[in-house]
C-alpha cells in the first residue's frame, strides 16, 4: 500500500502492476504531449545514479563526454541508406522555423551517427589523432506508436557512445569491450543477470556490420534488449569520407563503434525485483539507501535519529530522515512502496530498551539491534547481503524459465505455459527466423555460439548457430 493506493499482485495482472509500481513509487506519469512520459524526482533520481556510475566506466575506459545538436538535416541523414531506412518509420521532422518554412527538413535525433561521423569527417585527419572515443548524454526522439513509462516512448533519455580507430582490431575490442561494461554494469549494481550474444542479420542495428547485446529477463518471463554495441566497421566512414594519413603514409577509411544503453534499465529494476508492495531497489544503485523513520518527534528521538544519519553519510552512506507530518505507519509504506533498501526505525519503546528496528526491503524481514552496536558496519554488511540476494533471487528467477529445446512442439508448450529464454539450434536462414515469430511473436534476442552439429527445429536443416529466443518489450 502507499497511503490508500492499492497494488495489483504481480501474479494476478503482470501488467496492470507494472504501471501501479511506477504510479505508487511516483516515479513517472503520463503527459499531455501524447507519448511523451513526465520523469517525476524519484525516477529522475534513479536515472541520476545510473548516469553517475556509468559515467564513471566510461571515463575510466578512455572515453570523454561531448554534446551533439538535437537536429539533423535530412541531406546529412540520408548520407548512410542503411540507417535511413532502418529509422525512417519513427523519424520526427521539424519543417518550420518560427512562421517560415524551412529549405531543408530536419530531424529531431533517433540517434547520432550520422552527426558524429559528420564530426568526424572534419577533425580525423591522421592516425596521430585517432582513437577518438566519445560519448554522450542526451535525449531522443522516436515516433513509437505507444508509450509505457521507461519500456516505450517518443522521447527518453540514453546515452550513445561513437568512437573511431585506425584499425579493425581496435573498433572490433572496442565494440566487445563496451559490451562487457554494460554487462558487468548489469550484473553488479542492478543486481540483474544477462546473457550476451551476437544479433542476427535481421536484429542487428541499422548499418552496422554486426551488432552484441546483452538481454535480460523480466519476472514475467518477458524479455528485454538491455544494451547494445555495434561495429561499423567502414561503413560509415566511406559514406561519410572519414580517411586519415596511416603511419605508411598512406590513406585508410577509419573503423567506428557505437553503443548505448537507456532508461529502459530503470524498467528492468522494476520488473526484474519489484513485488507487491512497490519498487526494490539495490542498494548500488539507490539514491536514498537508508531512510531514517520516528514515530515520534521528541528531541530525544531526534537526537538519535541525527546521530545515526551523520555516522552514515559520513561513511558514504546515502541516508535521509522522513521528517514530514505524514503518519509512522504511511512513512513506513512510503519508504517501502518507494524501494528504499534498508529503513530504520526509532520508537519510544525502542529507546527505552537501547534498540533500534532495522528493516530489509528485499526480504521485509525485521532485526532489533542495540543502540551501542557499530552502526556503520551493521548497514554496510546488511546492503551487500541485499545486493547479492536481489542478483541471485532474479537469477535463480531467470533460469527457472530458460529452456533448452530442439522441437518446435516444445518451443509451442513452452510458449502456451511460461515464457523464458529458449535455446535452440537454427540453421541461419531469415524465413525460419520468421516463421519463429509466429509462435507468439518470438523474436531472436541473440546468438550465444556457433554451432553446426544440432538440428533446426524448423525446417529440418543442419544448424549454424545456437539462437535464444524470447518474446520482448
């Protein structure tokens, strides 16, 4: 509950859930621009956190932050045709400037490649120069038919790395090790497991050579393209005319990368570790780790309550203390609805017996502690046992539905009763990766191995590869 605000049990309307968390736990809501989602401060604050710690990876690998326009002139879109026609459905187009009409479309940002290898173009003129490995923060827009608060919209926030190499070897590390970072980014504060793999031909980014992901599971069953890292190879380079003088002294087009991830990933959040009293959050990537709640306000309590907040924070603790005229129990509800890992709680009788009631969000389980303990190094050790349990309960989840098959009838079963990740044997070909797609809109997520000694379940043929399938968001 938050306040008189029921949730819909998770296992009863999946759906009807998802949108009770994001309600209840304030963290988006729907605005009067159709498809267009209003990021309210708790949402907007997990997307901080994010930012901040990726941010990091990304500067400790090498890369440094820039800002490209938001538009982009439909001659300079239409240089790489692979990327024109892989994004023209949900393209935006902006044909006025004030009253007048402008010479020359332009696009509101799907993305950015065609502007950094613009960018490119201009300041690439030797291997001295290269890599460039950049990165930005920003906001796009894609014209999608419908909008769910951080799964879909027409404008989220993401963030888009574009980098250039002189050598294949070098793009081709960076578009793996991008991947691995969003991975362990993943695995180790979203305390949500992933697989990764190759895209197919049919899945891969438009004008890319090839395309790795990382997929993830949601408690449904529902899978989730979490990250992505593509290598362009020369492609974009040649459309473009990105060439450098070579330590041969001779001219070579430049090998480039993208990758990015969104704020689809606070989607993942709620739907890999939610329940149904709200949002859980771990404690890696929560903006409030601790909340501090008194269920009265003398200046004893108070007193105590300060003194446990500064231990905490002077230890990088993020804490705070819910001093609102809310009632003790809708503090408790909204601390809990809100996700927030771990909540102490002071009461009179608490004090008068030198305790304090410590409270975890993952499993709601309750531990009185003395008022003498060392603090600090209770809360410290209790999130990492909540960080570790959210990552091994979701993975114990994920692998409850991960099936491995060679049949098309239990491909179908599995389908009719509890959707997962399916590994199965497939020969390669589009039209059977089509034909896939007719059992409930099975998608390929990724290609975990090659592999030429199974049976495509489909047509009968000999298999290339080890595909998992899954139906996605």
């Amino acid at each position: 509950m938050n306040g008189n605000k029921a949730i819909t049990k998770r296992d009863d309307d999946f759906a009807k859930w998802y949108t009770d968390v994001v309600t209840a736990a304030k963290l988006a809501r729907y605005s009067n621009v159709k498809g267009c989602i209003i990021y309210e401060p708790n949402g907007t604050a997990i997307w901080e956190r994010i930012q901040a710690e990726l941010d990091k990876k990304f500067k400790e690998t090498g890369h440094r932050n820039v800002q490209m326009p938001m538009l982009i002139p439909e001659g300079l879109l239409r240089k790489e045709g692979e990327l024109v026609a892989g994004f023209a459905p949900e393209v935006a187009w902006v044909t006025y400037g004030g009253e007048k009409e402008l010479d020359e479309r332009l696009c509101i940002r799907p993305t950015s490649e065609t502007l950094f290898s613009d960018y490119y173009h201009d300041v690439v003129k030797s291997y001295k120069d290269l890599p460039l490995k950049y990165n930005q923060w920003c906001n796009v827009m894609r014209w999608e038919k419908e909008a769910r608060p951080f799964l879909r919209g027409r404008e989220f926030f993401w963030q888009e790395g574009h980098t250039v190499h002189a050598t294949e070897k070098e793009a081709r590390e960076e578009t793996e090790n991008m991947l691995n970072v969003y991975k362990n980014f993943f695995e180790d504060y979203l305390a949500i497991p992933v697989l990764s793999g190759r895209k197919t031909e049919k899945e891969k980014f438009a004008g890319a050579e090839y395309t790795l992901t990382i997929e993830s599971l949601m408690y449904n069953g529902v899978s989730l393209q979490s990250g992505t890292s593509h290598y362009f190879g020369q492609k974009f380079s040649k459309a473009y005319d990105i060439k450098f003088v070579t330590r041969d002294n001779t001219f070579d087009y430049a090998y480039q990368t993208s990758w990015g991830v969104s704020n689809r990933m606070i989607g993942a959040l709620i739907m890999v570790h939610g329940d149904d009293h709200g949002l859980v959050l771990p404690p890696k990537i929560a903006p409030l780790q601790v909340a501090i709640i008194k269920a009265t306000n003398d200046e004893e309590t108070a007193n105590i309550a300060k003194d446990i907040q500064k231990k905490l924070k002077d230890s990088n603790i993020s804490t705070f203390i819910d001093d609102t005229d809310k009632s003790f129990g809708y503090k408790l509800a909204e601390a809990e609805v809100n996700g927030i890992p771990v909540r102490i709680e002071l009461g009179k009788r608490d004090i008068q017996n030198n305790q304090l009631t410590v409270s975890r969000r993952d499993t709601l389980e309750k531990e009185c502690i003395s008022l003498d303990d060392d603090i600090v190094s209770y809360i410290t050790s209790l999130m990492t046992k909540i960080q570790e349990n959210l990552y091994q309960r979701a993975k114990k989840r994920r692998d409850s539905m991960t099936y491995h098959v060679k049949t098309l009838k239990e491909i179908e079963r599995i389908m009719d009763t509890q959707p997962g990740f399916i590994y199965s044997p497939w020969c390669g070909s589009e039209e059977c990766e089509l034909k896939m797609k007719e059992i409930k809109g099975l998608k390929s997520r990724c290609i975990t191995e090659d592999n030429e000694n199974e049976i495509c379940p489909v047509c009968g043929k000999k298999s290339k590869h080890i595909v998992v399938w899954g139906i996605q968001y």
